[in-house]
C-alpha cells in the first residue's frame, strides 16, 4: 500500500526520522517519491496512523494513495467521488481538498464539481476551503475531516496527480500543551521543543526495551517524551540542581496527566564529564541530549564561546564512549553561531564514534535535501543567533 507523509517546516530532518522509523535505508528505491515536502512511501508494514503520528515530531499528515491519474478536472472528480462513496455518511457532510504541487493548483473547480454532484446524491455537505491551497492541521481537526467527513489530498508531481486521503493529522494542541502546560519551563536555558525531541528520539532507532539517557536534561523534555512513547529505562542527569529538580516535576506532571507506568526512571545531580562515576561502562543503549549552546541573548565573543563549549562537547563525548554499549548511538546537537554573514561550528573530535545518516543515500543528491559536508542536519529559523546541527553518532566497535 501506497502511503503519504506530509513533511514539517525542516523537511530533511523530516525525512530523517521518518527514514529511522521505516529503516528506509533497507526499502527500494523504486518504492520512494520525494516530492519537496512530501514523502510518498510504498511499504507492506501496517501501523495506526494515529498513533504512529503521535510519535512523530516531523510529519504534519499521513495518508493513504487511493488513486493516480493525469492533471484532468473530471478523472480527478470520479477518483475522489469513490473515495466518499466509501465513508458512512450521516447528517451534513464536510470535505475539504489539499493541492501539494509546485506550483499552486486551482482545487476550487474540482471542489464545487463535487459538492454538486453529493447534492445530485442528496447529501448535504459543506466544501471546506482556507486561504492557503492546503488545509492546516487546525483546520482539518476543526472541521472535523478525519472524524465524519474527509480532506482529500492531490500531490501534482510533474502532471501526474497522486490522490489520497488523509488518515490522521499532527496533535497541535497537546504538543502545545505539553510544551505550555507543564509546570516547570526555563526559557532562558535555551528550552527544547517537544517535537524536535521526539524528532531526536526516533532518530536514534532506540527500541522500547532499551536504556536511555539526556546527560543535559534542563527541564526534561527529551525523558518526558521519550515515557510517552513508551520507553521504560531512562536516566537524567545534569549539573544543575534546579534542572533535576524541574526534570522531577514534569515528570511527575506528565505520569499524572497522561496516567501511564515507568518502570525504572532515575535522576543525578552530576557534571557529563563524571558519568561514569554513577553509571556503569558499557551499559548505556542510547545518548539522546541538548548540551549547553551558549549565551542566547546579547553580545557573543564567539571565540571565548567556541573554545569553552569545544572542551565542553570533548570531556562528555571521552564520557559517552565510556558507558554507552558497542554499536551504541547518540543523537546530540552542536551550536552553530550564525553571526552577520559569518557561521561558526564545533570542532570537536568525536573520540571514537562516526557519523550515521538514516536517509537513502541515494536521496542525498535530491534537490530537496539540505545536509552539511559531514552529512549532517542543520534545524533552526532566520533571526537565530545559534542554530542546532543535529548530529547522530554511533561507537565504533
């Protein structure tokens, strides 16, 4: 089956955590489209879209492909009719259509082609439209697509028309209120998103069963979203006591809220460069961390910055090599200072561990995707003083 994945703001890291959770790596090539911020996907795996979008910090939509067809208004209006003809439709039915292309596509033809034919059917229905040629997340939950009606999506690639619907939508509002919500959010530590931890979680490929530690764990972000997935193992530690403390109360908020078990959830108030004195050597499966990135407000002497966090980023990478297990991975972020016209990144030697990239390395020549020299991801949004690299890390046998 024929799947589609609407990818978020940055979609090469996007496409990275979906590529780690559907290990694309191991798929053919012919079974992947990637069409600018779409990701069409051919695979036999079943999953609760859902559910599965619940846990993916990149993906604003998945879908199902129902059809292809030329860029012709009438095939495409009879292809979409059977699409409806399928749902069990009671009361005033709404529907909506979304037109991925790269250039804009005229979906209002095709929409009041629809609503007449329904009426012709005698169903009531309601043409859902916005400003933009595709509907929103918001827009889409609001209206109630997903529950009793429909969002009907079109993908225009080169003037083949890929139509689908849509299964399910990104959770805004309790990613919002996770994020807003929990009782303990320190802004000026540089907070990290809850998508982007869960981004960083699901890059690292860990399974549920495995231990899992943020040596950085500020307010706890990367430990309470990776309990919502599931994850049973997980240790925080940091060198400031203010940071364990906020990291136990979000915790704690979130058990309460959420109502789910944790096995085994343990906290240390210690320097990363004395990990090892509370944790045993090869005994950790994954390292998923934010380090500190430095001053994120006012003047920036770069080069006193970069040589601390240099030697900051050394003494935890000497500490990681220690207690993660063989073939262990980190998946961690490095600053980079983007200054006027000028760009500054870490130099740090990674001891030991070589760079992963889970994107098809047949996908890294695509227009689409933006990697470093050392194929690494940059995540970040102009008016940033320091922008993240994410970069995933494995130990070298």
């Amino acid at each position: 089956m024929q799947y589609f994945f609407v990818l978020g703001s940055n979609p090469t890291l996007s496409l990275a955590e979906l590529s780690a959770v559907f290990n694309l790596n191991q798929e053919k090539k012919e079974n992947i489209i990637l069409l600018e911020n779409i990701l069409i996907l051919e695979t036999k795996n079943e999953f609760d879209a859902t559910k599965l979008i619940a846990k993916l910090g990149g993906t604003i939509k998945i879908g199902v492909i129902d059809f292809e067809s030329e860029n012709n208004k009438d095939s495409i209006v009879d292809e979409t009719l059977k699409i409806i003809d399928q749902k069990d439709i009671s009361g005033k039915f709404n529907f909506g259509i979304s037109g991925y292309s790269r250039k804009p596509m005229n979906i209002r033809p095709i929409g009041m082609e629809i609503k007449n034919q329904l009426r012709v059917k005698e169903i009531s229905c309601r043409f859902v439209v916005s400003r933009e040629a595709t509907l929103s997340s918001v827009v889409v939950e609001q209206n109630k697509l997903l529950k009793s009606g429909v969002e009907i999506v079109l993908i225009n690639d080169r003037g083949k028309i890929y139509g689908g619907h849509t299964l399910a939508v990104q959770p805004f509002k309790e990613l919002s209120y996770r994020d807003y919500g929990r009782p303990a959010r320190d802004d000026r530590s540089g907070l990290l998103p809850p998508k982007l931890a869960q981004i960083m979680i699901n890059l690292s490929g860990a399974k549920i069963s495995d231990t899992l530690i943020d040596p950085f764990c500020g307010s706890g972000t990367i430990l309470t979203e990776a309990a919502l997935m599931g994850y049973q193992n997980l240790i925080g530690t940091d060198i400031s006591p203010k940071a364990i403390e906020d990291t136990r109360k979000n915790m704690e908020w979130i058990l309460k809220n959420f109502q789910f078990p944790i096995s085994n959830f343990q906290l240390f108030n210690i320097t990363s460069a004395k990990l090892s004195s509370k944790i045993q050597n090869n005994n950790i499966d994954v390292i998923i961390t934010e380090p500190y990135l430095g001053p994120q407000r006012g003047k920036i002497d770069v080069k006193r910055v970069k040589k601390e966090l240099e030697e900051l980023y050394q003494k935890s990478l000497k500490e990681f090599y220690k207690i993660l297990k063989p073939g262990g991975r980190i998946v961690m972020v490095f600053p980079i200072f983007q200054l006027q016209a000028s760009s500054f990144k870490l130099q740090a030697d990674l001891y030991g561990f070589k760079i992963i990239n889970p994107i098809p390395e047949f996908l890294w020549g695509d227009k689409n995707i933006k990697l470093t020299e050392r194929k690494t991801i940059i995540y970040g949004r102009e008016g940033q003083k320091i922008w993240r690299e994410i970069v995933i890390l494995e130990k070298m046998n």
